[in-house]
C-alpha cells in the first residue's frame, strides 16, 4: 500500500493487549498517556491525545508534549462513568518547522526574504481559522513578510512567541496518522476505594443456639457502620442444599439440625434466586438493604455458580449438568478430592446460551432488588469469556455495578479475570507477610502492567482462610495486618467477628478455622468492644479522610533500615494529600530504625525548611529537618499514619 | 458475543507490535515461541505453535510444553526464504483430564467404574484417527474397562504410559482457541553474517593523481578477499553533479578538476541508473560484479535518494521537488546548515506514486545488473512507509537482497528502520568505547525486543565518523576496536584502506576526516602489508570457521574483575559451537584479572573435568579446572578468541 503518511506512532501506553482489553478507571482519575510519535527528517512534530466518552459524538482534543527521544506525553482526567475511547494522533506542524528554521537562520546572519515569503503562505493557511483579532495581527504580517522595505520589523515578528503562539494554536494537519483506538472503562469511586466487613447473617442472633435473620442483621448494621465500613458482604443466602448436606467441620455425615454450606446453593424450596427461609423473606432481605443504604453502607452479594445435588436447575435444565456414562451426575471433584454436596455446571453443553442467559437474568434479579455489588464465588472454574459477556451485558444497564473476584489461584488466571472485566480481585495478600514479600507483591500490583486492570482487595482472613501467622496471634499482630491490608491497598476487608474477635483456632496444621460457620452457626457476643476494634474503626476513619489511602498505585516505599519496619508514602493524583505510614511487623518487641523521607517525591519540599508531619495514630506532631529520620514502634501500638505538611 | 471457548491464549512471543511486523530470522535458525495458555477450572491443557511458509497450504503443527505457570514453550526451525506466519492454538484436553483424574483417585483407592466407562467413551471418540496396530489396542482397552470382571486390569491399563502416550498424540480437539496470526521473514544467512569493506574507487587507481576505475577496483578484489571481507561496499558510482559541486574538505567553492562528492548524485551525463564515465562503462562495473562474486565476494550499492541541482530528474519531474515562493527550488538544509551541492526529494508531492514507482524502479534495474546488497544512504529523512512499500516489493521478487539502513540518529527512529524492513542497521557501536558502554549497548541489542527486528551492522570508522578515540590512536586500538566489532557483531564493517593504515587526520574538535575522500581522491600504496591487516584476516577467518560468530543475540559477558577487560561468551542455537572472546581495551598497558567460566552456561560441562580451551590467536591450549581463571594481555596483541572444548 502506498501510505504517504510520514508520522509513525508507537507503543502506547497505558493499553492492555494492544487495546483487547480496556484500562480501568474511577470517575475523576487521571489517565496518563505516553507515546512514541516519529518522522524522518528534521521537521518539527505535533501529537494529540483524541478521547470521547462513548455518550459524545465529538473527540476532546489535547496535545501532547515532547519528553525526551521521541516520546510524548499528555493527561486528561475522565469524569464520567463507562466507556472511554482515546487514539493518539501525529502530524508535521510545518509552520512551526518554519519558524525553527527561520530562527536559526537569522541567528547565523542569512538573509531569510524567501523564508519570509514561506511564511506568508504558511499564515494564509490558517487565516480562516483563527479569531478575528488574530487575523489582523495575521494579515499585517503578511504585509510586513512581503515588503522588503520592513525586512527589519518583519525577522523580528517571524521569531517572536505570539507568532509561535498562534502556529502551535491552529495547526494546519496533513497527512495526520492516527493509532487504533483504546477504551478505558470507569467505574464509580467504590471500584477504588472500599472496605468490606463480611458476617455469616445466620450468626447474627443474639440468642446462643437462635438461627440468625436479617431482622437480627439489622439491629448489627450500626456496629458495622461505626467500625467504619462502607460494604456489608454476607456469604449465600439462597436455600441450601439438603442433599449429601455437609455437616460440622466439612463432615460429609450431616446430622439433624445441621445447617450445612451455604455454598451448596438450592432445594426443594427454590435456588439462585430465593432466599434461605430460616433467614427470613425477600421483603426482610430488601428492607436490610436499605436500612444499610441509609446507614451508608452497601450490601454485597455472594454470587456462587454451582448448585446442590436438589437445587430446581438439576431437574429443570439437566442439560446444564455433565451426567456420566453410568447415569449420574458429575459431582464437583479435584480429584482426589470431592465435593459431594455440590455439582458444577457444565459450560460445555449445548444449551450454553441459555445458561449464560439464566445467569444474567439472575443477577439481574438481585440488581433489582438493591444489590449493587457482588463477591463472585470461584470465577476461576467458569470460563473466562462468559464473565467477559456477564459483565458488560450488566454494565451497559448498571454501570454502578461492581464485581469481586474469590479466585486463589495462579497468578495469570486471576491477572485474567481482571482483564475480562472484574472490577476487583482478592489477592496473596493474606499470605504476604514479611516486608520483603510485601513490598515485592505490591510493587508487582502497581508498578507493572497490572496497575491498569487489576484492582487488589487485601483481605487478611477469610471463612476460607485462617492464615498460619494469625494463629495464635496476639493483638499487635492482628493490628499489623489490617494496618497493612487498609493502607497498602485502598480496597480491604474482614471476615469478622472471627477477625477483631481474634478467633484462631484451626484444624491442626491447615489454614482452615476450627468449627468453621462454613458448615455451623456461632454464637457471638456482638456487643463486646476491644482495642482492635478502636484501631480498626480509626484506621477506617483516617481512610475515609485522606484522599491518599483511597488508591492503591501512587506509592513509593522508603528506605528504613530495619527489617521490621516497613515505611511507604502515598499520595492522590495532584499530591494535595500525602501520607506517610510505618509499620512495626514484630508482634513482640519495640522496633527502631532509621527511615529516609522520599524528599524528591514530597510535593512541597524546599531545602532548609522542616517537613512536618502529623500522626494521626499518636496525635503527635513532628518537624523533621533530616532526610533521615528515627523511628521507633512499640508492638503494642505498632503503626504511624502521618499525614505530611499538614 | 456468546463465546464458549475456555482456553485464553495471551501474550505471544516473540512478536513486533502485537504482529503489525514480522519479526526476522535466517534459515536454518530457530524460533523459540512462547505463550500465556490458561483456562478455567483444572483441566488439562494443550497447545501448539502451527506454523506455515508462504508457499506452503497446510500448517505445521508443534506441540508446546507447560514451562511454569501457564507459560507454554515451543521451538521450530525456519528453513526456507521468505515469509512464514504462525500462532498458537489451545484447547482442553479431556482425555488427559480424564487420566489425571483416574490416576489420582486410584491412588485414593477410590473405586473408578463409572470413570473406566468415560475411558471407553474417550477412546471411541479418537478411533478413527489411530494407526491399526493402535486401534486393536484401544478396542481391547474398552473391553477391559467395561468388564467388571478385568477391573484390576483395568485399573492398571487406564494409568498406562502408553495410553497417555496415544491420547497425547490423537489429542480430540473442540471448542479450540486459536492466537492472532505473527510472520516471520526469514532472509539468507548473510543477512546475519556479514563482512563488509568499503573503499572508494576513484582511488583505486595505483597511479598518483588519477581518477580510479572499476577496472582498478578489478586489481583489489583480492587483497579484499584475502582479508576475510565478502561484502564489498562502494560509495555512489552515479554521475556527480557540477553545479554547486564541493570542493576539498567540504569547502563550497570547487576548483577545475575538483571530484565532488560522490553523493551529489546527478549531472547531465545522468542520475541514478547512470555510471560516472570516470569510473568506466555500465559494462565494466558488470564485470566487476561479476568477478567479485566469483570470489565470492558481493558488491554493495549505495543508494542515496538525493539529487545534485543538475539531476535529470530536476527538470523531468520538477513536482519530486519543493518550490519555494521566490520561484527557487528548495535545497537540503539542517538550519542553519545548508547542503548546496543537494537537492532532497519532496515526498509531500502529490506526484508521490510516479516518485516511488521510479525508485523501485531504480533498485530494480541495479538488482537486473547484479546488486543483491544496498546501503541505503539516510534512510531515516525518507518516510517510514516509504521504505516498507519498497523492501516489500523487492522482497517479493527478490528476497535474496538485502538492505543495511545508514541513520545515525535516534534510536527510536533506527529502530523503527528495522520494523519497516531494513535488513540490517549501523548502530552506535562506532562510539561506544568503554567496557561499561559496549556491554550496555549489546545488551540492549540482545536482549531486549530489538534482537527481534534490528541487526545490528558495527563499523569502527565510516567516511563520515573518523571517532575521538581513533584519532592518533595505536595499534592497539585499531585491533582492540575490529575485535571488538568483529566479535560482538556477526555483522562488521571498516572504512578502508584508511582504517587498516591507520590513517586518522581529522578537521580540528572534529569526528571528520582531514582531506575526505568524499570530496578529493586519496592515493594508496595498495600493496602495504601491516599487522593490523593480518590480525584483521584472522579474526576473519575465524568467523568463517566459527558459528557462535555468526550471530549476535547469543551472546552472555562473563564477570571480570578489571574495568580494561572485556570477556564475553558466544554459541550458535545448538551450542555445538561456542566461543570465549576477552580483550584488552587498554591500548597501552598490559591488563590482567579473574574471570568467571559461565559454567551454568556451558553445553557439556561437567563438574570435576576441565573446560578445554583452545586460543584461536596465540594458538595455545588450556584446561581451566576452576570456574574463576587468570587472564593477562598485552596491549601488543590485546584478544583471546577460544574456542571451548575444541
């Protein structure tokens, strides 16, 4: 093909398999944009940013700048929700060209009358653009360029920085390239920034041996809200199973009065879209929702695809199930583990477009009764491609919608469900535990690629997993981990009461809790107050402040010569909000070190002048004229959470 | 889009943009492929590379292997011209699933009955497509799964190596995901291994004050063969303009009898498919290429798409040209810098389509004469586009030709020369001098993408860059820098016979040579032997001999405890060639220090017995018994090139 075009435009950044895949956003974030914008020769290139929310008809046009060796850059804020779509674009600015040219020339004392003339062509070309003051400015030029006797005035004009001005004002494009196209999806703030408590509803009675109801759930909202948390995330709450029931501990001989999983979704008395009777009605469950509404707080939903030996799908749709050559059904199975109390769909079967259809229309069912958010169980064993369409078919109606992925699994497989469209993940958080494997998976998490689709959720526990260094813990290792899960990461949650109860008890050797509400109901004591709680809620208050702790990716760890302590800074797009936070990750003893401030990162650093800081957690305050600085951490109050310059 | 695949293949490599260029290869030479292959669920995966010549109707199929979390590997070899496309596909293979199962529940002691009968239904669905003596095999398996009776044999059958074997040869492929298609060109070998001399041959001539000629050039085509050279570049042998001709030394003003420079191409004896009548007839330079080639040397053509003011092209096609306001034609310039003697070609004309049809036309007609090889002068104040239209439509007629790009500018623009198709590129070498630059630089050719696209071609001199560090340098240096070149790179070139003499006069604080050849004729005393010579001739044949020379990505540099010694190691694909280069970069002293044997590397070592090396330059042997080894050379002859386990 014979493409005259000369600017060649190259790897651009942010994208996610060269545009498969959108970046993802919040409303009011920034996307940077970096580009290699290249010609031949030595004329002056001009690029621009073209971006559109898919509501407008019309590109917003901005122009880049060149950074260094060919590469340019330019940042727009995105302030709507959905879809973005961005292209970058290059072309010859010649006018420019000409004035680089006539400059240098006129420096080096050649007589420039034919540059000159250039000139007034160059202006005639974009005369019909330009405001009506600028074209009498223009056309005397023109006069002044073309008249011999005014050669003085006229190499003063072509040089001059209102004339460069204009020029760069109304670039006349030619041959203009343009990349292929890019999206970003955006998210409301939520995406971003959230903080999840998560309770088994059928706990939540304050009668020892009394099954929970959501009449109970709501007498426990105030609790919740005061602790802080803005995403109450129950586990199922569909009928369960009765068939090959579980009972305590994951037993596979359920007795009289066993309650079962409530993952082992369905039964006689209905499935994915009913709600467990001991828990209460449809109406209990909708007026729950909105009390929490009123409360601030959102209810999350536990979305788990796979159904109980009874549920009314095995005889409604048993297409929808793998049956064996021998008759029966395929039972979930790793082998050699089984799972006898659930079965797993089958996405192989023919009638896959009505179970994908069934699927959709079940969350849209709970969208409708108030659910805008949902922890989806698994989405590892469903196919890739079928969130993909979930999603986007649920985003097109509902973009306040948001989805979380319970995928433990290899580190592609989830960097996937990201890329399909989940708007958060969990994560090894709950396993990352010394500062070496902290700052080495965070930085993974915002320094690569991932940075741009996949949003991390630090959990450090959940029903699933009681992590070896929380068994047994003592209270400063309790605080230690949600101090790092809600300052690392600016979307966390708990597992609670187990966790600021500091329940640890495990099945001997395994990450698994002992008489789990998995397959029981507990009974707490949910007015007990404790110092975990008190940090908890202030961590969550200082959070629900400072703009810096809402996103996880502007971060920067800081030198501090102890192992442990960990020390990062973080900061929000324009750095109007910095904040410094250390840790102490020994759960016994006093941890001292010396930590060096990031100053060439700190927004208002000037030299001579003291950076002052205010720690939130101590109420103290501090002037530090040292780039380096002592720290020292007591176990029993083992965090700073400075807010810098404030 | 309802897609029901469940295999996701991501992040294909090695691939250029995202497939927008072919990545490049010779034949004969492997492609290691690599790919993100993953899917819901824990099934058993499968993939493969399939691979085509563009001749060829039907893929070639490749299996690839899990290397570590979901990344999947796979090599071929490309071994014929041209273009081959590839991708990867992926699917789920139930029948491995089906046995991994069944091999893990055995091992429970589960009981597998109903599993057995889903063998007997897997080994039905492969049946038609395995050999006889395997069908009879797989017909007597269903008998012994579907019998209670052989149940033990059953058992140990369905475990089998052998039927693994069978079910990962017949694999029943559905719902398979197939990658995006890549292409590889693949060139002739000399397109990776290249040794290029250049002189020029109007000073061919062994009389003082005479204008050299083909027939002249005729007389040194041995001394260039005897030097180890097989690529023999010339500067343009078109007409050279008269008006505004150059005189010595770049100087605008020429004297009666100045030559000119060769690249102000164009006079009224004619422009780009002419023959400087100076230099003889159409018919004797034919000669000569004909004459080289039988020993075994190619002559290279410099292609420089530019006119002198008194080009023919200038009144037969004025539109190739910009006219200016005044009535001028636009001269070359680099403000301030003007090129009087040049006029550029203006790829902006609406004329471009006759404009690039003349070019081919051009190279074509060189190529009927015998030129396989150009050395595309500036190629980088041409459009990018330009140049791919170009290679492309030689390349499809051609493809033994092959194009070294001359820009010496950004290393993005150079890099961008390589995607568009430029067989092989100068590179920065020819300034890159200390230990710690050169392994920068090579590293960066080699391990980065780059070593995908951009061959590197490094000249130590040009007739454009007589470098700060040869200007009245010794010996030494000269041979520390062909070493260096020669080694490093499989593709090198000298500027002769300046460089082997040693000749480095420069214009004062400048990297030009006094009295340029490019503006005056030199006389040589042609038949001058000197050491240099002779170590040039050997690091030649040693190449020839030696395949780790000749290529360039394998490249690994050992540790060596002093900042003067350089040590690298080289192999070809199969290491059944490898190669230890160290040299001296002090032109001075003599340099000595410890080197680290990159033993992990090496193909056959053994822990206990000795590498064998063998020094190609002083003809000694050694057995190095540890992995650290004293190293001592002179500046005198300051390289080791050893062969290990000669």
């Amino acid at each position: 093909m014979l493409d005259q075009k000369r600017v060649v435009i190259d790897y651009i950044s942010p994208t996610i398999n060269n545009g498969d895949f959108p970046i993802k956003r919040v409303v009011n974030e920034i996307v940077n944009v970096n580009a290699h914008v290249l010609a031949d020769g030595h004329d002056e290139i001009a690029a621009s940013i073209l971006y559109k929310h898919e509501n407008e008809s019309d590109w917003n046009e901005l122009r880049m700048s060149l950074a260094y060796n060919n590469e340019w850059n330019g940042s727009f804020e995105v302030q709507k929700q959905g879809y973005y779509t961005y292209k970058v674009e290059g072309w010859i600015d010649y006018a420019l060209t000409w004035q680089h040219g006539i400059i240098r020339k006129i420096e080096d004392y050649q007589l420039v009358t034919s540059e000159l003339l250039e000139g007034v062509d160059l202006i005639k070309s974009i005369l019909n653009t330009v405001t009506k003051s600028e074209r009498g400015y223009l056309e005397n030029l023109q006069k002044i360029f073309s008249n011999k006797e005014s050669y003085e005035e006229a190499i003063l004009e072509a040089v001059s920085d209102k004339l460069h001005q204009i020029f760069y004002k109304y670039p006349k494009k030619k041959l203009v390239n343009s990349s292929s196209e890019f999206q970003i999806y955006v998210d409301r703030l939520k995406a971003r920034f959230s903080t999840w408590y998560e309770f088994f509803p059928r706990s939540a009675s304050k009668k020892e041996g009394v099954h929970g109801t959501f009449k109970d759930c709501i007498k426990l909202l105030p609790r919740v809200v005061e602790m802080g948390f803005d995403t109450l995330y129950f586990p199922p709450i569909h009928p369960i199973g009765e068939v090959n029931r579980k009972g305590k501990n994951n037993s596979t001989d359920a007795f009289e009065g066993d309650v079962g999983s409530p993952w082992g979704i369905g039964s006689k008395y209905g499935g994915h879209k009913d709600i467990h009777s001991e828990l209460g009605t449809i109406k209990d469950f909708k007026s729950l929702v909105k009390k929490a509404n009123g409360l601030g707080l959102e209810v999350a939903m536990d979305f788990a695809l796979q159904v109980a030996p009874d549920h009314p799908w095995v005889k409604e749709h048993p297409q929808w199930f793998k049956w064996r050559p021998d008759g029966t059904v395929q039972y979930a199975e790793n082998p050699p583990k089984k799972y006898q109390d659930i079965l797993p769909i089958y996405f192989e079967t023919e009638d896959y477009k009505n179970l994908w259809k069934e699927t959709l229309d079940t969350f849209m069912y709970w969208i409708d009764c108030g659910i805008n958010i949902f922890r989806v169980d698994n989405p590892h064993t469903k196919p890739f491609y079928f969130w993909n369409w979930i999603i986007s078919e649920i985003k097109k109606e509902h973009p306040d919608v948001l989805f979380l992925a319970e995928a433990f699994t290899g580190p592609k497989i989830m960097q996937q469900l990201g890329k399909q469209g989940f708007t958060q993940s969990y994560t090894y958080f709950t396993w990352r535990n010394s500062k070496h494997e902290l700052i080495e998976y965070v930085e993974e998490l915002t320094k690569s690629e991932q940075r741009e689709y996949m949003r991390p959720n630090f959990w450090p526990n959940t029903p699933d997993i009681n992590p070896f260094h929380l068994q047994g813990a003592n209270e400063s290792k309790y605080i230690q981990r949600y101090a790092l899960a809600a300052t690392l990461s600016s979307n966390v949650g708990i597992y609670g009461p187990v966790f600021e109860y500091m329940i640890d008890d495990s099945l001997p050797n395994r990450e698994e809790y002992l008489d789990s509400e998995k397959f029981q109901i507990t009974h707490y004591d949910w007015n007990k107050k404790n110092n975990l709680i008190s940090i908890i809620s202030k961590i969550n208050m200082i959070r629900k402040d400072e703009e810096a702790l809402q996103q996880t990716n502007n971060i920067k760890f800081c030198h501090i010569e102890n192992d442990n302590l960990i020390a990062f800074y973080k900061w929000n797009d324009d750095k109007s909000n910095e904040i410094l936070v250390i840790i102490n990750l020994d759960p016994y003893s006093v941890q001292s070190g010396s930590m060096q401030l990031p100053l060439a990162e700190l927004k208002e650093f000037e030299q001579g002048l003291p950076v002052q800081v205010y720690d939130f957690i101590s109420g103290n305050g501090y002037n530090w004229y040292d780039e380096w600085n002592y720290i020292e951490l007591q176990p029993e109050l083992p965090l700073h959470i400075f807010k810098i310059n404030k």
